[in-house]
C-alpha cells in the first residue's frame, strides 16, 4: 500500500532473539510481513546472527536483519563477515540496521557511542563489504574468504542508520539507505523505519486503513 505522501507503506515486525523466534518469523512471513528484524543485545538475548541464521534457513520470502547493531560489540571484519554470511544464506533478502547502540551498551554500563566513531565504523564495514581494503587499528583488513565461502564482493546489502537526531541523521544521509526512526518520518529518506511499539492496527483493521495511512506519514 501507499502512504500519504505515494511512498510505498511496508509493514515488518522485530522480536528478540529468543527461543521460539523461528516460529515467530515464519508465522510473520505466512502473514505477509515485509521484514523481521531481530535487536542485538547479548546482555539480554541470544546471538542475533545465530538467530538471524537459523530464520534464513527456515523461511523462504521474508527480509531479515539485525536492529539495530552496536558498533562496539564486534571488529569491523567480524561483523562485515557476518553480513555477508547472513547473505550467503538468504540472498537478497538480508538488510542491516546500525546505530550508537543505547540499550545495547546501557545494559553493559556503557554510554552510547559518539556519532563520529559510528560514523566510522559504518564507512568501514560498508568498505569491508565492497571489497576494499581498509584500516582498523593501524592495521590493514580485508575479506579474503576463499571463493564460495562468502558471496563475491562487492556485498550489496543495504545498511539502514538508526538516528532521531542531527548528528545521526547527518550520518544516515551521507553512509545509509535510509534511516530508521522512533520519532517521526523522514520524508526526505527514499527509505524511512519508523518503529512502533504495542498494537499497531486495530483488531481487523487494514493496514490501508486511512487511520494507518496516516500514522505513516
């Protein structure tokens, strides 16, 4: 469906990564679900690739990715390798959302990131995927997986930003695909998440309905 302002209007869910999530992401792709995106938290939740992995190869259409990744959590080469393996997986269908991390590094006593070493890390693994060599800690990374272990590079996933300010969203404009959001839309982004917690339609209601049109900008 489309929105108010001719945008086409997708409709994903996000769980935790527990133990019943396959079910959960297969009952969301019988549904008709656009995505399922999984929060990466490892103080709280099991592994989001692990999770992300296991959904791959027990659905077929549904997208898939983690929201909202935390830079600090892992090396820029692991977490590219991730990507990438997530896309071996589920070819096309995988897609990344990266932020400062919140409640991520909250529940590990730790603040959010800066935005200028988010920014950083982003522009890396976004290098990492393209096949380009770059540097971490002084020192030079690449993908060099031997062929068929990974998907040839360039990776072509596409990386969403989680911001709801001005450094963030300065971010997602130059690096992102879009930007996800709990504030509002960003009619500007091609591509805008706009999270949304609790009941989102009314029992029956379409999410065409004028009144979901509408909270979708």
């Amino acid at each position: 469906v489309s929105g108010s302002n001719g945008k086409q209007l997708q409709v994903s869910c996000a769980f935790p990564p527990g133990p019943e999530v396959v079910g959960h992401a297969r009952l969301a792709e019988e549904l008709g679900y656009e995505r399922v995106w999984l929060y990466d938290s490892p103080a709280l939740y099991p592994d989001v690739w692990v999770s992300l992995a296991r959904i791959a190869e027990s659905t077929e259409r549904i997208g898939l990715g983690p929201a909202v990744l935390v830079p600090s959590l892992r090396h820029p080469l692991t977490q590219a390798t991730a990507i990438a393996t997530l896309e071996g997986l589920a070819p096309g269908r995988t897609v990344v959302a990266v932020g400062t991390g919140f409640t991520g590094r909250m529940t590990l006593g730790q603040r959010p990131l800066p935005w200028a070493d988010t920014r950083t890390y982003i522009a890396t693994v976004k290098g990492l995927l393209a096949g380009e060599a770059m540097v971490v800690d002084g020192a030079i990374v690449q993908m060099i997986a031997p062929e068929g272990y990974l998907p040839e590079r360039p990776v072509r996933v596409p990386m969403v930003v989680a911001a709801n300010g001005p450094k963030g969203l300065e971010v997602a404009r130059e690096l992102g695909d879009g930007v996800m959001s709990i504030f509002g839309s960003y009619p500007e982004f091609e591509w805008c998440s706009l999270l949304a917690f609790g009941t989102v339609l009314d029992p029956g209601e379409s999410p065409g309905s004028p009144r979901a049109l509408d909270a979708a900008g």
